[in-house]
C-alpha cells in the first residue's frame, strides 16, 4: 500500500516501478470527473498510456486487500506518474 493524495491504494514494484491499481483509483479519484472506466480507457490510449495486466496472484491480493470486487478477476496497474497524467487530464478537461 503506497499513499497518493492522502490515501491509502494498492502498489505492487515490478521490475523496479511502483505500479498501482488502476480500477481503485478509478473509484477513489476519478469516478466523479469522467463518464465510466472506458472514458479513462480512451484517456489512457490518448495519452499513451499502456496499462500492464495484473497477474493471476496479483488479483488475488488485489481482492484480499478490497482494492478490487470480490468477483473481479482481471486487472490493470499503472505507474504512479501515468496516474497523475491522466488525474491532471481528468481534472483540466
């Protein structure tokens, strides 16, 4: 668990870089700026931005954490400085 804007959010360092979980801050900074999850998508790929995709024993932390559902089982993380590009994105729009 890392701190971003004064809250606690999922983390994981991967191959050097703090990744963070992308449909948690979705629900706790971004959920009231945009549309829905696939207007941040269209964000993402606008700002070229790509997303990795959680591992299996990624989700499973994930869920046990409640960064995601209990059903989910796909995931994505981004960098913390991807998520302030698209936050700024969000929030200057």
């Amino acid at each position: 668990m890392v701190d971003l804007h004064g809250v606690k959010v999922a983390s994981f360092l991967v191959e050097g870089q703090e990744l963070i979980c992308l449909p948690q801050v979705f629900d706790l900074f971004l959920k009231h700026l945009v549309g829905g999850l696939h207007t941040v998508y269209t964000k993402l790929k606008r700002l070229d931005i790509s997303p990795v995709v959680c591992t299996v024993e990624q989700v499973r932390i994930l869920r046990g954490l409640g960064a995601i559902q209990p059903g989910v089982n796909r995931c994505k993380l981004i960098t913390r400085k991807d998520f302030e590009t698209l936050y700024n994105d969000c929030t200057n729009a």
